[in-house]
C-alpha cells in the first residue's frame, strides 16, 4: 500500500461560470452545487445551455461515476449545502454540465486508481473533515482552495482491492439507487391517481354523477380549513430529547415524500414544533413550498414548517396529495409576506379556496393512495438503514481494519 497524493493521480475540472443570459428553455441540463442535497442530487429545477454551446463546454460534461466536490457552501455544521461534501454521478445527472462553485475530479489512469473507489474516498469522513478544516470565509459561507484538496495524502491499496472495496459499497448504493427509483414511481402514480380523481374529475361512477352548482353531485367548495387543521405543537427544549427524529425544512427534499431522517435532536434549536406520525410537513416559506412530506413516526422540526393534518380521517389522502399540488405551490407563493425570506401564514394558508370531494370518494381514494404511503415509507426506511451499513462500513474499509 502505498502513500499518494491525491493531485498526483487525479484530473481536476472546475465547473462552468455562466451567466443567467446564456441559459435557455430547453437544452443541456446545467447541474449546480444547489441540486446537491445531503439526499442526492435534486434536478426538478434546472436551467439549461444551448445545444450549440456543448463543444465549447465539454470539459464541464460529467461521467458516469465522476465525483463531485462542493468547494463553497455553508458552514459544515449546517444540515445542507455544506462546502465539502461530495457526490458520485450516477444516471440521474450523466451528461448534465457542471457549473461554478464545485470541481470534478477524475482518475489520472484508472489502473492506478480505481474511478469507483475514487468516489467512497471522497465520501469518507477523513477525506470531508480534511478538506473542510482548510475552508475559510465566513460562517454561513467558506469557500475551499482546489490546491488544499489536490494535497490530500493518502494511502493508495493495490488495484485488485480497491475493485473489492468498491463492489462491497456499491451493492448497498445500488440497492438504494434501486428503491429510489421504485419510490419515484409510486409518488408518479399517486400524483396520476390525483389528477384523475380531482382535477379531471374522472373518479370511481364519475358517468352517472350529476354536476351540481359546477361540482360533481355530494361535493362542495369550500376553504383548506374545513378539511385540514394546524396539528402541530410548540414543545419546551428541556422535552426535546424525547423525540427521535429532527426534520428542519433542510431536510425536506422537493416533490418527494421520502425523506431522510436527521436522528441528532442535539441540532434542534430553539422555535420547536413537534409532529405525530402521519402528520403533514408542508414547507412555509419560499422558495420551499414544494416540500410535502408524511410524517413515518414523531419528531421536531422548525417553524418554518407547517405541521398539518385532517379534521376527518377520510380526507387525509386527499389533503396529502392536495398540499403536494402545483395549486398549492401557487396560493402559498401568492399569500407570502416578508423581503429576505418570504413566508406563508397559516391564518392566511387556510383561506385556500378548494373543492371539497365526498367522503365516500375521499375514503376510496384513501384505499388507494395509503398503500402507495405505506410502500414508500417502508422503501425510505430501507434506503436509511442501508446508508448507515455503508457508512459504517466505509471507513473500516478504507483504512484496512476489515480486509479484503
């Protein structure tokens, strides 16, 4: 095994700096240090280069397996977008075009280093608290050196290992890359259910139902508050440690029910709200209205989330998938008050104008919508504990304590 630096043996690409006028509509996708999420990469809001411009920028083209470092960001001990932290390109972002603030780093020879277990390097705590230590700026912005990260000294296990080390990792990312995609699905098809029950209105006996006042026969309009109900609390710091799970708005991903869970309750501050399982998260203020999760068991989180749930028990898919639609999105961004960080109120939030489908239909639709829950949120649970096996598991392999 032998001592290497990390410069030596790796090419280092800087991202793209583009400017707002050179993005267009539709054309090659532009991957920002802000759609890499603790969670893996979020790519919903993108923006785009022209199809002309690709050979021109097609240093900044990333490859399957490139590993990406965060170079500016905030502070490390801050949930999200932390300088230094890294990722590994997989087939949601290959061929995506890598912008400012962030450097692809690249095998040299890959009989020397090995581009998979380039990545699990990078992931290592060693490697993050390194290249973290040599940040400087500000606390809620540092900015790290390439130079710092091209002097990383490490020591380098023959080829043959590190192929072994990386095929042990890779099956446990392969297996949440795998139940990510089957959530994908199901939050696809729940979405599709929706629109077909209550935006196109086509719902179980739709052909016999009688339009009454511009609502189907048994519904009515009304606001979200004659379905849904403020259901969060405000808990005291001294009860905090009662709770398992901490989930501040950092942790919601976009249009997404399956979130990870943030178990160090130590990081909740003060303005606690405590949730129950089954509870709604709806993130309140802009730009993350698009954050919609269920709660899977009870926790805290901030006020800057609404904690929401239904006055019956009926109309909990409904309120669930409604709170997750782009009308929402819309209301919430409308009602929003305040300059720096706007937000939504929940005084305002409930004047929501909605139509209020049946019980009967709402208590179908639950029958429909709850088993996708249920499948999602053992899925979530999985990908958690497959990420803590890696995790652990890393390090012993890199350093050689388990051999191999």
């Amino acid at each position: 095994m032998s001592e290497t630096m990390l410069g030596d043996i790796c090419d280092f690409y800087n991202g793209g700096a583009w400017s707002d006028e050179e993005y267009v509509k539709k054309g090659i996708p532009v991957l920002k240090v802000t759609n890499c999420k603790s969670t893996g990469f979020q790519v919903e809001d993108i923006n785009y280069l022209p199809i002309e411009s690709a050979e021109k920028y097609k240093k900044n083209k990333l490859n399957i397996n490139d590993v990406i470092i965060a170079t500016v960001g905030s502070h490390p001990n801050l949930i999200e977008s932390a300088a230094g932290r890294s990722y590994v390109v997989n087939e949601q972002v290959e061929g995506f075009y890598l912008n400012q603030n962030a450097v692809c780093l690249r095998t040299k020879n890959s009989d020397v280093l090995d581009q998979r277990y380039l990545g699990y390097l990078c992931m290592s705590n060693a490697f993050r608290h390194y290249i973290q230590n040599r940040g400087r700026g500000a606390a809620n912005q540092m900015r790290i050196a390439i130079g710092a990260i091209k002097e990383y000294i490490f020591k380098l296990p023959d080829l043959d290992i590190q192929r072994h080390i990386a095929d042990i990792l890779s099956k446990y990312d392969d297996l949440i890359e795998n139940n990510q995609k089957q959530i994908k699905l199901l939050e696809e098809a729940a979405q599709r259910l929706y629109k077909e029950w209550f935006v196109d209105l086509r719902f179980p006996g739709y052909e016999a139902c009688k339009i009454v006042d511009g609502v189907p026969e048994g519904w009515g309009n009304g606001r979200l508050e004659d379905i849904a109900i403020d259901s969060g609390f405000r808990e005291k710091k001294e009860n905090r440690m009662q709770y398992e799970y901490y989930l501040p708005i950092d942790c919601l991903p976009k249009k997404s029910f399956a979130y990870t869970e943030t178990n160090n309750v130590e990081l909740a501050k003060s303005s606690l709200v405590a949730f129950k399982k089954n509870d709604i998260l709806f993130g309140a203020m802009r730009p993350y209205f698009h954050k919609v999760v269920f709660a899977r068991d009870k926790g805290l989180t901030r006020s800057t989330c609404f904690v929401i749930n239904v006055k019956q028990k009926e109309y909990w898919a409904f309120l669930l998938m409604l709170m997750f639609s782009d009308d929402t999105v819309n209301f919430a961004t409308k009602i929003s008050v305040g300059t720096t960080m706007p937000y939504a109120r929940w005084k305002d939030m409930v004047n929501m104008p909605i139509t209020i489908p049946s019980k009967e239909i709402s208590k179908e639709f639950n029958g429909g919508i709850i088993p996708i829950t249920e499948k999602i949120s053992k899925l979530a649970k999985q990908n958690t504990k497959l990420t803590e096996q890696r995790d652990r598991l890393l390090p012993r392999l890199m350093s050689g304590e388990i051999e191999v």
